[in-house]
C-alpha cells in the first residue's frame, strides 16, 4: 500500500514538474543569475547536481549560486559548476 502510494504520489510530482517551463531572469541582457534552492535531504542534492551542470551548459555566462545548508555545501564545493554558496541551517 505504501509503495502504491509513493508511486502516484511520483508521477503527479514529474507530470506537475514536466509542464512547468524553467523561469530565468536576468537583470541585464546576456546577464544570467540563477539561485539552486537546495531544501531538501542530501540525496535530493546529489540529485539535483546534472540539472545544475545543465544549467551550466546552456548559460555558460551565468552565475550560479546554491542555497543550501552546511552538510550539503561541503558536497556541493566539488561541483565545479556553481560560483557561490549561501548557507542555510
């Protein structure tokens, strides 16, 4: 019953997350600033790194920042991807 549960509960979060654009706001064109919210258990960090080294692809000029808290800082510094760090605890 459990696992039934987690899988609907999947595929309503992909099928809302799949029709939603990515939002990319930029003060100044050809300038990218893009904040990575990482609210989440350190699986769903290590999850979201190849979206970030995504980003990263299609806005090389971009400066990445990561919200995230301590634990996962310290394994988000080994992405070369992201600039800067803001922690949260």
């Amino acid at each position: 019953m459990i696992s039934q549960y987690y899988n609907l509960r999947r595929r309503i979060a992909l099928w809302t997350t799949a029709r939603k654009p990515a939002l990319v706001y930029s003060l100044a064109p050809g300038k990218v600033k893009a904040l990575f919210v990482m609210a989440g258990l350190m699986g769903d960090t290590i999850m979201s790194i190849p979206a970030i080294m995504a980003f990263r692809d299609n806005y090389p000029d971009a400066k990445i920042t990561a919200l995230a808290t301590s634990k996962s800082q310290e394994l988000l510094s080994m992405v070369p991807a992201i600039d800067d760090f803001m922690v949260c605890d």
